[in-house]
C-alpha cells in the first residue's frame, strides 16, 4: 500500500435509491472520503461490462455499482440483471488477473445515507489497501 | 454552428464558498473548450437567480447550460424550465451536484474543491454531447374495455362512462352480476340491500355510452395506453368477432370458489347435505333452507378455512359470509342449532366484531380447531376436529356448509398472457406496487379491481373499480395528449441483430420483434427508460436517450483525469 | 361547479389523491396539521409484506407532491369550517405560523445547533429530543424547520434577546414576526384523509407501560427501528442493552374499542423478522388471540416469520409486570394453561383509533361520527368513502383501520367519483 496513494475510483447510482441514499448522506453531514466520481444512471441494470471495463481500461482503481435493494427497483426488476452481471464480471476480472475485489455491487435506498458512507468510505479504504490498478503493468491487458 | 457551454456555480448561500474554493474552480474551467461563460452566483434556483440565468443564456447566446449547485433531484426541474423560457432546449442542460456529493460530504476544502471541479468538468464534456431531445405527445381514445361484468365491471363503468368516453363491458356468461348477483343478502350490518345490484344493472342497460357484451371473450390485444386494439369473439355458437380500439382496460374478471379440495376429507359432492356456500346462497335465495330429505336442519356446522392450508392464504371474506349465514340460521322461526369451525377469526372492519358479539348473543357455538373432517358414519354427518390440545372430538349435525377458498377464475393465464401482466404466485393478477398501486397492473393502461387481484369483499371490490375510474379519468382525458417518457431507449436496426435479449429483459414489453426486418424496435410510448434493455444488448445496438455510452464516457474521462 | 378540490391530511392517502387530481389537471389544496408531508407511513422503516423501505417509497410522491403546480400545500394548518355544497365549498382554513419562510430557506440546517433550547421530539414519539428550531426527522419534506413558539425563548418572551438562529441562517429565512393565518378555500369536493391514532399505552395498566420501563408502544418500535431514528436503526433498550428476549403484544384494546384493527398481526411479525435479523440468537415471542392475515400475500408472510423461529402462542388474559430488573408477561394459553415468559423487551399493538381531534373535525366538516368514532360512511351505499354530504369523501385510516394498499385505494376512489361528479367541462 502507497502511502499518499489517491485512489480514482468511479461510482454508478441508481437515480431512484442510491443516487437519493448519497444526498442524504451529504445532507446529514457525513463524511465521505473524496476519492468517488459519481455518475449518475436511471437504473443500475444499465450498468454493463462495458460501462466498468472501461472504467477500469482508462484508469479507474475501482468501480463501485449502487441500486435499489432487491424487490424495491423502481423499474421492478433492472437490479436484479445488474446483479446477475457483476457476478460474471467478477469471473471476468479473474481471468485478466485482475482483483475482483476492485468492483463492487452494492444495495443503498434512499434512506441509508449513513450506508452510503459507510458502503463509499470502506469501498475507499479496500482499493487503498490493494493499491493502484495494476492496469498500466497487466500484460494481459 | 459553434457550442457555447455556460457554467454558473451556485454559491447556495454560505453553504458551498465555506467548503469550495469557487474561484479556484472557475479558474479551471474557463479556459475549457466551448466553455462560453463561467460564473458564480448567490443563490440560482431564487427568483432573481432564475432571471439571471434565462438572461445570461441569451445574453451569451448559450447552446448548453451546467448548473453546478445542489442536487439534480431538488432543482433540475427548476432550472430545465429557465432553459424552456429563455428559448433553449432543457435537455441540453445539465445538473451538477457540488452541494451534498462534494460540500456537504468532503471536509478537506482542497479536496472538495478538487472533486467540484473534477465533477464540473464531466458535466461540461457531456452536456456538449446531449441532444435537443422533445417530449412527444401521443392522442389518446378515451374508451373503456372492462373484463368482467361483476360488481367491479358494473361499478367502474358505471365510474366512467360519458358522453366522452364509451365503456364496453365484456362479459363471457350470458349475464352482469356477476357472483354478487346470487346473493339474495348482503351483509345486513353494512345496512345496504342487495338491490343496490339491480339499480346499477339498470342504469348500466338504459346508459348509452355502455354496451354490454354478454356471452363474449377477448381473444387478443395489442397495444398501449390510449390506443388498445382488442379482439372480441362471443363465446355462444354464432362465432361473431369483432375488434374494438380503446384507451385503457380494466380486468375485472372475479374469482371463483376452490372445488379442488379433498371429498374425503371435507365430503361435499360425496356426502347428502354437505353444501358449499355458494349453494347455501342458492338455497338462502330460494327462501328455504331444506335437507335433501325435504326437512329443515336442526344442526348446521359450517366448516371455514377449507383450503387455507393448502392455498397458503386467507380468503377475507368466509367469516363474515359465515356469520351471515349463522345469523340468518338463527333468525329463522325454528332457529337451528350453528357450529361455526375456524383456524382464526378474520374480523378487520370496525364493525365486524360487532357482528360477530351479536352471532354470539344468538346461540351461535365458535369452535376453534387446526384441522376438521367431515364424514359420514352411520347415516350421519359427523364432523370432526382436533381441539387446541390436539385431542379430537366429534360432533354430528344434520347439514354442513364449506366456506373454501377463493381462487382465481380458469383463463387467467391466457388473459395474463394476451395483456402482458403478471399473475403472482397465488394465480391472482400481480399490481403495479402492492403499496401504492393497487389497481394498476405493471403495464400503463391496465388496471385490476376487485378480486382479479386477490380476495376481497364487496366494499373494497367497489372501491377498487372507483380507484381504477379515478385513475383513468385522470390520465385519458378525451382531448388531451399524452406525454410519454423522453428519455428512452433507441435501437439502431444496423446494428441489431435480432437476439431479442433485450424483449427478454423488457418488464414493460415496450420492445416488439419486427419479423419482416429481423430486427427490435422499441416502442416510444410505453417504454419507462431504465435501460435495461442497453446494459443487456450485446451488439451495442441500444442507446439510452440522455444516457448514452459516448456521455458516460466523456464522465468517466474526466473522473479519472 | 369549482373544479378545484381540498383534501385534508397529507399521508399517503392525501398524498395520492393529490397527485392524481393534479394529474387531471386540478388545482388542490393541500391542508396539513404538521409541519411536514408524509403522515404516519414515514415513521416506518420497511412496510410489510415486501419489506420494502418505506421513505424510498413515499419520498417520490412527497418530492412530486412539493414540485407540483397544482398543488397548494398549506403546512401546520388546519380546516375551521366548511359551508356550502357540492360544486361550491367554502373552507376556512387557520394556518400557524411557521417562523419560518419556506420560499427562502435552502434547508441547509445552520439554525439548529446555535438554538439553546431542547424539546421533545413528537416525530420519534418522544423518544429524542430536538431543537426549538428543527425539522422533525433527516429527510423531512419539506426539509425546511419550524419555531415551536412556546419554547422558543424569543417567541415565548423568556429571552427576547435570543436570535441565535436568525444570526446564524444566510437566508433570511428565520420570521420572528411571523403570524397565524386564516383564510377561506373555494373548492367543489373534500377528501378527508387525516389518518389514524395508536390507542394510548397508559389506558392499559395492566401492560407496565410507562415510568421508563422497557415496554414499547408500536410507533415507538418503529421509530426504534428506523435508520434515521433516534439510535438509527440500533435495537437497543432506554438503558443502552440489547435485549435477548422480546415479547410482543397484539390486541391491546381490542375488547374496549370492540374491533380488531386489522393491521397489527401483520406489523408485529415485519417487527419479529426486524428483531430477529438485528439479534439472531434474541428469542421472541408473540402473544395474540386470532391471527388477522387476510389476503393473498399476508399469510405466507407470516409463515415465513414462524419459520425464523418466533413463537406464537395464542393467549388471553396478558399481563406483564416489572420483576426482577427485567419484565414477565403473564398470560393464559388458550389451550395448555398459565404461562409466563420473561422479557428484556416487551412491544405492545394498540388499536387503530380515530384522531383525538376528531370530534371537533366531525363538527366543523357537519359530518357524524359512527359508533367507534370514525367519521361516518353514508349509510346504504357499497362505497365506505361516501359520506351523508355529497362531495365530501373519507378516505383512508380516517375511515377506519385499514392497511396501506386499502388507504391508497380508497384515496383514488375518491378522486374517481369526484372527477366524475365535477367534469372539467362545468368549472
């Protein structure tokens, strides 16, 4: 682990749960550490392989996926794909020798802004821990 | 035509220059490409603010706009409306959240400081690639299809007929009333009559605006909200079809009682004299309560719960029809002896514990018991049941009537099917969002009320088909337009390559598999824009209006800049 | 015919009929007691049976609700009178004054902390304190506070030099000047939908609740369990342990209201499961007499709760009693005999009554109350939102206990037969 290592990390919302969890978080004064670039997306289902690839192809340390819980997706069932889909990309990243644990699906509502922090702040310090994406340095990328 | 992009930070008041170092931020992106403008401003979303902006965007002639201020979901509303005023599209306008995601949340003033301008940044790239989208507007026919001539059908379209909007009420048997039409009482203590049924009947036969299609079924439909194309073919001999087009539809189609349960165990059907409780009604109906030896019963059990077990559910409304008929027992001028036989005891409304005490002053015996038998030895009924200790007793009695579960009627599935909505696990018609919308079905344009949608008493039945008229008086107004969602998702035909993944994933069936072409095509009306149907295309083909992969690009870009 | 429609609460059944009137185009007046929208479903952390999380699901409706314009929200407000007819109302409304301007205020919070004066927080049903100047809860719509004027010690005189809220907000927002309203509505339909009460715990001596004891009234154990609660979300007792043993008490007060309220079976297996997945070695157990689970979908739910090892005993006669530094619930087995079982916790289901205001709202609206005290239903009709006055509609909880998909429906009802009785073409 760098010592003054910053990590770049990208994080898709859900507009519906998470995206509403992390204003919350902001406007109950929570801390949260500044390393998240938030992108906001209708439904997480709309998180695919190619939105967190490339995240990670130009540069992120890590990418963070945040829906509704399971049953309460505005559009009844998108979290439910993107679920399905991490756990491929998860099998994705192993085979590219790259650490699974660099992308995380996680379920914030609208009410867990302290989830939300807690969820943005471990995720931060887990990516810190492992260090920068060793991306540049893969052959096999 | 060159881009102009004009940026104003919102100060929010003291709450982001006490954590953002706003000049700082300007500085950074002034000097970015077609960044026309960069400011600061007190406070945007106030009047004044609002003044300001609409005036800069002219002044500057601006072909975009970022706002960086609090969050999208407090304001954007408020600032795509300053956009429609000062003559610029909304959607070329785009909301950055530097209030709670970075002021709010990031002590460190460089390093929220930082994130601001990192977050502005992506804001600018993309907003360059938005395009001038415009809301639709889609005419509508405001007519009424109701499935089901019951007393939900009968209320809503009694609901929602008018001289502006036809109803037509489809009804398979040969007449309305559907199972509230054989009951000769409704519950007395609701101080309603069952002519109230009648009344409606008549009013609906002397309205114009209602045709009544008895002895008829749907066969097919197509389509979405305010333009249904359905099917009808008359189920009778004469197979006479014909196609109606309407706005919305209305499933109404009831439930029936379950006949599936165990003769050996309950014995109606095999034993004299053990009745379900819609023959009671019948015979409630036809004034005399007889054996089948033409004697009146000196003993009546009736025996609820029959399925519950076995369905996993509570059918609402066997106690109360219960207590009707044990009242009516003993009401009689040779009252007979009532053994009521229950699990629980399902009072909800406020005035069926009353109803219940009064059941109780007149004699009625409630016996509580886990399991129940009813057999016949030695020429007699006997019913069994399993007291609270498990010790089991018998009790003879000259007649038994079976309150069983309701279940929904046979052709749910294919009308499921034909309209695209769910059943959910019990059969019953699954709603929109079993808190907030229960008499909405997922797909726009379809309601449920009454006991399509699960068991249900009367009162709730009628308040159902009120809720799904007031919810279509609402939306289908004859004259007005429909504004169906902007941002949704396209299919590029070159690309697509037919796989109809994304139909699978569609939970509105806004997507249609084009046969001729080979390829999908989503249909604009209906789709809610989630984007599921883009993260699961594995062709590209699918683009998400205002989410596409080139504008999530240009914010990842920046974010890892 | 006005056209223009007042509805009376603003929980989830005003809300909705909100929303759909404005839907079609009508301008409604909202008018609510409190200082904020939501009612009593945003009290709840999850909802049964989805166990979805419940201010998730009512915020969209609230945000859509305060963007609206067509409706006109009147906030800590309250119906005087009503006179006319369908078609033409006239209802005078009596608004307090907030101290506060809701057009200038951002919600950015800076008055709370300076403000010296600690209350009781009605919101967390006294289980928390907030400040003279506050919003009730994070997250509260409109997230915009109010001055309670008998604490706050300018507006009660004690201090009037005390501004440290007005010295610390930017925005001008803090109106000590402010001052009670009262104006007069004309609208064509009224939508009562003020909502419900839990029976106070006090009635019943024989529960031990009260005097710091660890026993707890429903909407207690729902603001105990709420993430944005006073001890957000964590489950533990008013001495800070977390209780092992929980017993759970339906039917409180249902032999002296004379009805069962319909929704507690249900509300207390959603606090099982709760319990249960906070504490999972916790014994818990249910003390009720019929089980109320009616509906395709309840039953199973409460199968599933059976299944994580909660125990239900089907009793009368419950009693509980401090002893031991600890409480005992004493009841009678309806068919094993006396039995006892002690409790760090123990949870009390109250019956659903009408409001305590409801008499004097009876009057002003010339409505009866029934025999529970609810506002009356015309009678003869199979619709129990129609009331004796035409255009004058009771919808949920006001009407009588009901669970949230019935408050819903009944509200839409509402708003299906005034749409038809009032067409826009006559406004």
């Amino acid at each position: 682990m760098t010592q003054n290592f910053k990590p770049n990390l990208v994080g898709y919302l859900c507009n519906w749960c998470s995206y509403a969890g992390a204003d919350l978080a902001g406007s109950t004064k929570l801390e949260v550490k500044p390393f998240l670039s938030v992108i906001r997306v209708m439904c997480s289902s709309r998180v695919n392989s190619n939105l967190v690839l490339s995240a990670l192809l130009w540069g992120a340390d890590g990418v963070l996926v945040a829906g509704c819980h399971p049953g309460d997706c505005h559009y009844e069932q998108g979290n439910y794909y993107a679920r399905r889909r991490f756990a491929l990309l998860k099998k994705i990243l192993e085979s590219l020798d790259l650490e699974p644990e660099r992308i995380q699906l996680s379920w914030i509502s609208a009410s867990e802004g302290k989830r939300y922090a807690e969820v943005v702040n471990e995720f931060s310090d887990k990516i810190m821990r492992l260090g920068p994406s060793p991306f540049e340095t893969n052959p096999k990328i | 035509m060159s881009v102009r992009i004009g940026v104003y930070v919102c100060e929010c008041g003291p709450n982001i220059p006490d954590k953002i170092d706003i000049d700082k931020v300007l500085e950074d992106i002034a000097p970015l490409n077609n960044v026309a403008a960069a400011k600061r401003f007190r406070l945007l979303c106030s009047n004044d603010g609002k003044k300001y902006l609409a005036d800069e965007i002219r002044k500057e002639k601006l072909t975009h706009l970022v706002v960086a201020a609090c969050s999208p979901r407090e304001h954007e509303k408020t600032f795509m409306q300053v956009c429609v005023e000062a003559g610029l599209n909304p959607y070329l306008f785009q909301m950055v959240n530097i209030r709670e995601q970075c002021a709010w949340m990031i002590p460190d003033k460089a390093e929220a400081t930082r994130m601001a301008a990192k977050h502005i940044r992506a804001g600018i790239s993309r907003v360059a690639l938005h395009g001038p989208l415009s809301k639709k507007e889609l005419t509508v026919n405001p007519d009424v299809l109701i499935i089901g001539g019951g007393i939900s059908g009968i209320e809503a379209a009694l609901s929602l007929a008018s001289k502006t909007r036809k109803v037509a009420i489809i009804e398979r048997s040969d007449s309305l009333g559907g199972r509230t039409g054989k009951l000769s009482r409704l519950l007395l203590h609701q101080g309603t009559d069952v002519s109230v049924l009648r009344e409606k009947i008549e009013k609906i036969e002397k309205d114009e605006n209602i045709s009544v299609l008895t002895g008829c079924e749907v066969t097919d439909i197509r389509g979405f909200l305010g333009n249904f194309e359905v099917r009808i073919e008359s189920s009778g001999e004469e197979a006479v079809s014909r196609s109606i087009v309407v706005g919305a539809v209305v499933v109404a189609t009831g439930c029936e009682l379950w006949d599936g349960y165990d003769p050996a165990v309950y014995g109606a059907g095999n034993i004299d004299d053990v009745v379900t409780a819609a023959e009671f009604e019948d015979m409630i109906a036809a004034g005399k309560i007889l054996l089948k030896n033409g004697k009146p019963p000196r003993s009546v059990a009736l025996i609820h719960c029959v399925g519950r077990k076995e369905k996993g559910y509570c059918s609402k409304v066997c106690c109360l029809y219960a207590l009707k008929f044990a009242h009516h027992l003993r009401d009689s001028r040779a009252p007979a002896e009532v053994y009521e036989f229950y699990s629980d005891l399902c009072l909800p409304e406020k005035t069926d514990q009353e109803y219940f005490d009064g059941a109780v002053k007149k004699g009625v015996h409630f016996l509580r018991t886990e399991n129940v038998r009813v057999e016949k030895r030695n020429g007699h009924i006997v019913v069994e049941h399993g007291d609270g200790a498990g010790k089991k007793k018998t009790l003879e009695v000259d007649m038994a009537v079976l309150a069983p579960a309701l279940v929904p009627p046979p052709g749910s599935e294919k009308l499921a099917r034909m309209l695209n909505i769910p059943l959910d696990e019990t059969g019953f018609f699954k709603e929109a969002h079993a808190m907030l919308d229960p008499v909405a079905a997922p797909i726009e344009g379809v309601y449920i009320a009454g006991c399509a949608s699960g068991p249900k008493n009367i009162n709730e039945s009628v308040v159902q088909a009120q809720a799904a008229s007031g919810k279509i008086l609402s939306t289908l107004v004859p004259g007005k337009t429909l504004e169906p969602e902007v941002k949704i998702s396209v299919i590029n035909e070159d690309l697509c390559t037919g796989c109809q993944t994304c139909l699978s994933v569609c939970f509105y069936g806004a997507i249609s598999f084009q046969a001729h072409k080979g390829v999908s095509a989503v249909n604009e009306a209906i789709c809610r824009g989630c984007g599921s149907c883009v993260g699961s295309c594995p062709s590209g083909a699918i683009s998400s209006r205002h989410f596409t992969y080139r504008q999530l690009y240009e914010e990842i870009f920046e974010a890892l800049r | 015919m006005n056209p223009n429609i007042l509805v009376l609460g603003a929980g989830v059944s005003g809300i909705e009929a909100s929303l759909l009137l404005a839907g079609a185009g009508r301008t409604v007046h909202l008018v609510e007691k409190d200082m904020l929208i939501g009612g009593q479903t945003i009290k709840f952390e999850e909802v049964y049976p989805n166990l979805e999380c419940s201010t998730c699901m009512v915020a969209p409706k609230q945000q859509a609700v305060l963007q609206s314009a067509n409706i006109k929200v009147y906030l800590q407000s309250e119906l005087e009178k009503l006179e006319g007819a369908l078609g033409a109302f006239t209802a005078r409304i009596t608004k307090k004054a907030r101290y506060v301007s809701l057009a200038n205020c951002i919600g950015c919070g800076a008055c709370y902390e300076p403000c010296p004066v600690s209350l009781n927080n009605p919101f967390e049903e006294g289980l928390s304190t907030r400040k003279a100047v506050a919003v009730p809860c994070a997250g509260a719509l409109p997230n915009v506070p109010a001055i309670d004027p008998e604490q706050c010690l300018h507006l009660n005189g004690k201090d009037r030099n005390c501004q440290a809220c007005k010295e610390a907000c930017m925005f001008d927002a803090i109106l000590f000047d402010d001052k009670d309203e009262t104006f007069d509505l004309e609208v064509g339909a009224v939508v009562v939908a003020t909502g419900f009460e839990l029976q106070e715990a006090t009635k019943f001596p024989q529960y031990a609740y009260g005097g710091g004891k660890n026993v707890y009234s429903a909407l207690e154990f729902e603001r105990l369990f709420a993430s944005n609660g006073p001890t957000e979300g964590k489950l533990i007792l008013r001495d800070g342990r977390t209780p092992q043993s929980v017993g759970i008490i339906h039917c409180v007060g249902r032999k002296e209201q004379g009805y069962c309220s319909g929704v507690c079976c249900m509300y207390a297996a959603k606090f099982s499961r709760f319990i249960k997945h906070k504490i999972p070695e916790a014994k818990v157990c249910e003390f009720h007499t019929d089980l109320c689970i009616p509906g395709k979908t309840y039953q199973k739910f409460h199968d599933q709760t059976r299944s994580l090892g909660v125990e239900f005993v089907r009793a009368e006669s419950v009693g509980v009693a401090a002893k031991n530094g600890g409480l005992e619930v004493a009841y009678q087995n309806v068919d094993r005999g006396p039995g006892t079982f002690k409790a760090d916790m123990v949870i009390l289901a109250p019956a659903m009554v009408p409001r305590r205001d409801t008499p004097e709202l009876s009057e002003r609206l010339g409505l009866k109350q029934d025999s529970r005290g609810f506002l009356a239903s015309r009678r003869g009709g199979l619709s129990p939102i129609e009331t004796d006055i035409e255009g004058v509609f009771v919808v949920g909880c006001a009407q009588g206990p009901k669970d949230i998909p019935e408050s819903v429906a009944q509200a839409e009802a509402a708003v299906g037969k005034i749409l038809s009785l009032i067409p826009e073409e006559t406004g």
